[in-house]
C-alpha cells in the first residue's frame, strides 16, 4: 500500500484539480456569453485561457527540470489557487471588467500549465514503484481527466445556475489548495529527479536539446503535427457548444450536461484502455479510435434531441478515450527522465499551439454561419485528418515492441 501511495495521490491530485477546471471552463464562457450576448467575446475569453498554457508548457518545461517535478506542481498549484481566486474575490467586492476578467484568466492558465507538465513528469516514476503496466496506469490517469469533466462540468452548470458564474470559481480555487497538499504529503521526490537550479546551462540550450529530441524522431513528428491540426479543428468545441445548448436547449445546466456526457464517453474509452488496450495493435487503436470522434460533430449538425445529442456525444468520447493514454505511453517508453519537463511540456505546447486560433477563429464561424453549420464543418474537416493518418506510414512505428527508448527513434 505504502508503494502505491504516490500514484493514488497523484490520481487524487489530477481528480480534484481537473474537476475544478471543468467547473471554470463551464462558469467562465457562461458569465460573458449572458454578460455580453456575444459569442465573439465569449471566444475571445476562452483563447485567453488557452493561450497561457501553449505558453507555459512550451517554456515552461526547463523550469520543471530545474526546479523538480514534486516542487514544481506545489508551487505551480499555489499560485493557480490565488490567481483564480481573485476572480470572485473582485466580483464580491469593487465588481469586475471584462478585460480584468481576461487578465486574471490568463494568469491562472500560465500558472497551471506547468503543474500538468509535472504531475504527468513525476508518473512514470510512481508507477514504477508501484509496480503496475503502464498502459493500465496511464488509461486511468486519462480516465481521471475524463472524470473530472463527467463530474465538474454538470456540477459547474448546476452551481452557475444556482449561484452564479463567478461564485461558482471558489470550487476551481480550492481545488488546487487540495491538489498541492496531496502532493506535498504523499508523493516523495524521485531519486532522478536532478536539481538543476544551479546548473550552468543556458535556458534557450535547455529548451533546444528538449526540441531536438523531438524533432528527430518522426513518430513524435508526425503525432504533435496530428493532435495540432485536430486540435486547430476541435479548438471552437466549447464555444459552439455553449451556443448550441444555449440555442436549442435553453440553460446552463443543459450546456453543463453535454459536455459531462462528453467526457463520461472518453472516461469509460480510457478505462476500457487502461483493462485490455496492451491486447491491441497500437496504430490501428489509435486510427479507428480517431476514427470516432468526428461522429459526434456531425451528429450534432443535425440539430438532434438532447437524448440523441447526449448519445452522439457518448460515443464520440468513448471513441477519443483511449488516444491520449495510448500517446502518453510511448512517451514514457522514448523520453529520458532528465528530458521530460521539456520533451512533456514542448509536446503539449505543440500539440496545443493551434487551440488559441481555433477558437478565435471558431468563435467568427459561429457568429458568422451559426453553430449548425459550424459543426458540420468541424466533422468533415476531422474525418480528413483521420484519413492522413491512415496514409501515413510513420504510424506503424507505434506498433514497435519497445523495451528501450532507442527502438522507437
């Protein structure tokens, strides 16, 4: 039990801190959609809560390296807490703006970025000490992150109606004061976790040799470069989703509703990963699941029922469960401990660059031809990109039995 106490506080700490993410990423868009009546501001605040972490992963890895995995997710939690907290701390008391809201949304996004990057740096080493499979640990810390929107986002609706979209950010302040703590008590520094404060690196040098490690192994290519145009796609996701629920359903509770279905679909994909997916072919899990997930967008075009789009949105996100832990375990199998602040950070960055646009450019596209049609777009455009991946023989590599990290350069 003792050897298994950091990866169950690790868990907990994603749980607690996503769940609280899910609620913001409900009361934020909510609060300046019925503020403004705008879907242009909406996107707007959204891409300001993207933005920061494309930034924070992408630079902030050299300072996940140096400073540690364990201290770095405290302190980045901390930091999280009291920047989201300001939010309605302001609201209660002198009022806030739009743009102070934009702010503060910025700032809480940059500080929490490199708290993942170090919770997903400190894993590997969890697990092994646990003695589990990596594909069952991994599927389930995806399966968390699923959870956590199956949870906070219906519950995010529900408190947005009952007490208001600000207010409702006290859960989301919390829940990394909670996090840091689980952290602190239960999860010990990793005996290669190498205190790089006072080294004499550069850290423009430090960040280059993460992104030659990236850079010279197709297959990481060639998924960062995947996850991004998908990304760039699905990006508008929340945005358009909010208007659509707003459009044809009425409420908060609704909107919160479907994106909990969302996530409950990819936490039972994730699962089901984290019991059989080492039975599986890598490349073809990964396609046909991929596969999936442009379902739901076209699905949703349609203008269904609320019991036909929960359906349709059940299976999309059963379908996009499995891709994410299926990527984080090649990760670990490939990236040197001393790397995986940049390498970890550097990918999510990358993988995550396209999502400010997106939703800038989503939140046009709504305005613009209406949440409907934008859908539709949003399904053909995927259904394309799954097709590349099909094409693409850089995938087969996934399907490498890998003991060392060199067999999938």
């Amino acid at each position: 039990m003792r050897r298994r106490a950091p990866l169950y506080a690790l868990s907990a700490a994603d749980t607690i801190s996503l769940a609280g993410n899910a609620v913001a990423q409900i009361a934020i868009p909510w609060y300046v959609l019925t503020t403004t009546g705008s879907a242009t501001l909406t996107a707007l605040v959204v891409f300001f809560n993207f933005l920061p972490i494309v930034l924070a992963a992408f630079f902030g890895g050299v300072v996940v390296d140096r400073l540690g995995f364990r201290a770095s997710s405290i302190v980045a939690d901390l930091a999280s807490s009291a920047a989201v907290a300001a939010i309605p701390l302001l609201d209660v008391t002198i009022g806030i703006e739009i743009w102070q809201l934009m702010a503060l949304v910025f700032v809480g996004a940059l500080l929490d970025a490199p708290g993942a990057t170090a919770r997903a740096a400190l894993l590997p080493d969890a697990v092994e000490l646990a003695g589990v499979r990596m594909e069952r640990a991994s599927g389930i810390r995806s399966g968390i992150q699923q959870a956590a929107f199956l949870v906070g986002a219906p519950l995010g609706g529900v408190l947005v109606a009952a007490f208001g979209a600000t207010a409702a950010l006290w859960i989301d302040a919390t829940s990394f004061l909670f996090s840091a703590a689980l952290v602190a008590a239960l999860v010990p520094r990793p005996h290669a976790d190498v205190d790089r404060s006072a080294s004499d690196s550069r850290f423009l040098a430090e960040l280059s040799e993460g992104l030659r490690f990236i850079w010279q192994r197709p297959l990481v290519r060639a998924v960062v470069f995947m996850v991004l145009v998908t990304n760039l796609i699905e990006a508008p996701g929340s945005v358009v989703l909010a208007v659509f629920a707003r459009e044809e359903y009425g409420t908060a509770a609704d909107f919160g509703l479907l994106v909990g279905v969302l996530g409950g679909g990819a936490l039972a994909g994730a699962l089901a990963y984290s019991a059989v997916g080492h039975r599986f072919p890598r490349r073809r899990t990964f396609l046909v699941c991929f596969s999936g997930v442009p379902v739901g967008y076209l699905a949703l075009a349609a203008q269904p029922s609320l019991a036909v789009a929960i359906a349709a949105l059940a299976l999309a996100g059963f379908a996009a469960g499995p891709i994410n832990p299926l990527l984080f375990t090649v990760m670990t199998e490939i990236v040197p401990t001393e790397l995986r602040g940049r390498v970890f950070g550097a990918v999510r960055g990358g993988a995550w660059a396209a999502i400010p646009l997106g939703i800038l450019l989503g939140g046009a596209v709504v305005a613009g031809i209406g949440a409907p049609a934008t859908f539709l777009v949003m399904g053909i455009l995927l259904a394309a990109v799954v097709g590349y991946g099909f094409f693409n023989r850089t995938f087969r590599e996934l399907d490498v039995a890998s003991d060392s990290r060199s067999e999938l350069v």
